[in-house]
C-alpha cells in the first residue's frame, strides 16, 4: 500500500516545481518581502481609490443640485502643491521617482538585497 502524503511522480505540482527551478533559485528573502510589499501597495492603492472615488461622487452630486460649491481647479492646485516635490506646479515622473526613492530607502532599510526587494515589490504590483 502506498502512503498518501509521499509525492508522486506524476505530480502536477511538482512538475511544476521541477520546470521554474532556475527561477526559483534565484528567489530571496528580500525578492519576496518586496513581492508581498507591492501586493499590498497594490492593495490598499485600490481601497484609497475607491474612497476618493465615493467622495468625488459625493461632492459632485451636492454640487450639482445645488447644494455645494466646489472650485475644483482650487482643489486640484492644492492636490498639486502637497504632492508636488520639485514644485514645477506638475505632478511627474520626477516626482513619482522622488517618492519611489523614499518609499524604497524605508522599505529595504536592514534587507539584504535592495534590489531583490524592487524586482519583488514591481511583480506583486503588477500581478
């Protein structure tokens, strides 16, 4: 009688194991901090988005009916200045490196291998 924990040879999973060695291998602590770093980014990008999202709708129907007023290009000026760190009155890509330069010093502080953490956090941002 065979035990049934013992892994079989015809295994899916370990046929897939077997085929992502190379990658596997290549994996470290820090690739997989940073993976479940940008799951989470990813996350909770989502949730802010979708809070922003019920307060513009919000505002927007207030402001419709008659009940608001809302000087949108006021609010985006002041979005702007807050969010804005080289204060070309623009939101860029300089300031998204900027950002990304904070978040990845704070980040993959004390971890290994710096760069293992950015490949990982990109991959669960995007996946």
């Amino acid at each position: 009688m065979s035990n049934p924990n013992s892994p079989k040879e015809d295994d899916k999973v370990n046929a897939l194991i077997e085929k992502c060695s190379p990658i596997l291998k290549k994996l470290t602590f820090s690739s997989f901090m940073g993976y479940c770093g940008g799951l989470t980014a990813k996350k909770v990008g989502r949730g802010m988005a979708i809070v922003i999202g019920i307060a513009f709708f919000g505002l927007q129907g207030l402001a419709y009916n008659g009940f608001i007023n809302v000087d949108w290009k006021k609010v985006q000026d002041s979005a702007v200045s807050v969010v804005d760190t080289n204060n070309d009155g623009t939101i860029d890509a300089d300031d998204l490196k900027t950002y990304w330069s904070k978040l990845k010093r704070i980040l993959s502080s004390n971890l290994p291998d710096a760069s293992g953490f950015s490949l990982g956090f990109f991959y669960g941002l995007t996946h």
